[in-house]
C-alpha cells in the first residue's frame, strides 16, 4: 500500500471513530415545553446524555419551531431530524389502524387504552417500519373533552359552531356533531381563538392549559371521549447507526419514558382539569341529553371505522373485547 492510502485508511477509520463516539441528535415535536410529553422527552433526551457520557446528544425542538406539525413523520422517515413525536391518529388517512385510539368510546379508560395499546403495537410498528422509523414508545393523552365560549345543553346547541380539529377523527366528530371544523395545530392555538376562526375544540384539560382556554373559552364539558396517543419515533437509518450498547441505553430509556408518561397522563388530567376550574372555566361532565348524542355520533363513527378497517380491526377489536 502506498503512503497515500494509509493516509486515505486512517482518515477513514479516524472519521468513523468521530461518528462512534459521538452523535447529535435532533428531536422534532409539536406541543410547547411546558406540556408533559415534551417534559417527558426532555428528560427521556437527558438519560440519553448521561447514559452514554454525553456520546448521544439530542436537542428537543418543541412547539413545532424546527418543523411543522404537520411535517414531523415525513421529516423523520426522509432523516431530515433523526427523530421526532407526533399524534398518531394525524396519520389516519393512511391507515385505519392510525385512528383506532381516536374511536369516541371505544377505550375511555387509562387501563382500556393501554390495553388497546399492546393490542396494537405490532401493528404500528410494523406500518411505521415500512416508513424507515421505529416506534420508541407511545403515551396516550388525557381524555378529550370539549370546550366551547357558550353553554352547551344538547347537541343542537353546536350546529354552526365552529370547531378546532387536530386530526381526521376530531374533524368528523366535529362534523357530525353539527359544527363546522376547521384543522389547527395546538401552537396556532390562541392565534386561531384570538382572531375568532374557532369558537369551539375538543381536546384535553393538557392542552386547555397549555393555551390558556379561559382567555376565549367559558365551558368544558369533560365527556372522556378518547385518549389519542402520541408516538416517538426514530429514523431506522440513525438508529441502526448507534452501536449496540448505545441501542441498549436508548430503548431502556424508552420503555422508562413510556410507563413515565403514562403516570404522568394520569396525573395531569386531575391537576390539568382542576387550573381549569381555579382559572374560571365551568367544568362538567354535561347534560345526559348531550351525552347520549355523542355516544352516537361515535357508534356512528366505529361503524365507519369497523367498515374502513375490515379484517384486521375485526381481529382488533375481538381482541380488545375480550
Ligand atoms: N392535545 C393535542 C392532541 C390531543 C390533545 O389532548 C391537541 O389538541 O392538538
């Protein structure tokens, strides 16, 4: 071998060397830095760090400053951020399976989400392995209730409003229940409230805090409809990359930030639901007329999802009622 090619041999072995020894990561979200999944993955990131002397280094880019919410899964399957968490039930139109959790009523509890969860799981990681990611973990959030700016007695009462939707789901529930929806992201929250586009939103007691609803809205009717999860992922490519022991520090870091954030869902719907009440919003489970209206949209809305999802959401849902 010629004195160039040692040369060339060892530049080589010297810059892989560099990229074993330490990565920088960067971790895409789309809810602000106070929410408690972004408080969770900073300390998820933070484990990392220390796990690994620093030789894996994510930063955390919330509120969808570094992409667009609506961008976050193509960003992370083309590697434009190795990693990344976003909504689940945002991917809906690709797959039936995406919106499952988003069925209203069909998992209302903690425990039948988790359930439904692990019944799931082989089936995300699989869809979401043909997209170049892999699944880390998932955290469901709070129940999703509704807040509207007026009192709210039956489902007539919402015909013409119009109603923030975060995902194909929360538009047709929006839609069948007589509103009319309008697709916003939780950062242009209180732009789209301020500026009147919505006057109506189904969502968690989490993201009624973290946009302060009390500055437009008067009521949240707590009805528990669904807990639609969120999903960290990471480019297979990056993650393939790491060696082996580095794997190991991510995924155990993973499985503890997914029990984590479980608990801490828990935990916030209390606290969240109570800062709504301290800061003037009428909080209730609404009117029994209410009620029963939605529980129809929403068989009306696991017929469809039944129809979408054939085979397979029948072997789900077998599972889950069991
Ligand atoms: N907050 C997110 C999704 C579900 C939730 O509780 C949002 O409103 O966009």
């Amino acid at each position: 071998m010629k004195l160039h090619q040692y040369m060339t041999a060892a530049a080589v072995v010297a810059c892989s060397m560099t990229a074993a020894h330490a990565e920088s990561w960067r971790m895409a979200t789309a809810y602000p830095e106070t929410n408690f999944h972004t408080v969770n993955i900073q300390e998820f990131v933070n484990e990392i760090k220390d796990a690994t002397d620093g030789k894996l280094d994510i930063t955390v880019h919330a509120n969808g400053s570094l992409i667009r919410p609506g961008e976050l899964k193509n960003a992370v399957r083309s590697r434009q951020v190795e990693t990344g968490e976003f909504i689940i039930s945002g991917l809906a139109n690709e797959n039936p399976i995406f919106a499952v959790d988003s069925v209203p009523f069909l998992a209302v509890s903690y425990e039948d989400s988790e359930k439904l969860y692990e019944i799931t799981k082989p089936y995300l990681e699989d869809l979401l392995g043909r997209q170049n990611m892999q699944l880390l973990y998932s955290v469901a959030w709070p129940p999703q209730g509704m807040y509207t700016d007026r009192e709210i007695n039956t489902i007539d009462d919402l015909k013409g409003l119009r109603m923030r939707a975060y995902s194909p789901q929360t538009e047709r529930l929006a839609q069948l229940s007589g509103a009319v929806p309008t697709q916003i992201e939780a950062a242009d929250l209180a732009q789209a409230f301020s500026t009147g586009r919505v006057n109506a939103m189904i969502t968690s007691a989490s993201t009624g805090v973290n946009s302060s609803a009390w500055d437009f809205l008067s009521h949240y009717y707590d009805v528990a409809a669904f807990l639609p999860k969120n999903v960290v992922v990471v480019n297979k490519r990056s993650f393939d990359a790491l060696d082996d022991e580095t794997k190991k520090v991510v995924l155990d870091a993973a499985a503890k930030a997914e029990k984590r954030g479980w608990e801490r869902s828990r935990e916030e719907r209390v606290k969240q639901t109570k800062l709504l009440e301290d800061n003037g919003i009428k909080v209730s489970s609404g009117s029994d007329e209410l009620r029963a209206a939605l529980l129809e949209v929403g068989q009306k809305m696991a017929a469809e999802w039944s129809k979408e999802a054939g085979k397979e959401g029948e072997t789900i849902l077998n599972a889950f009622q069991q």
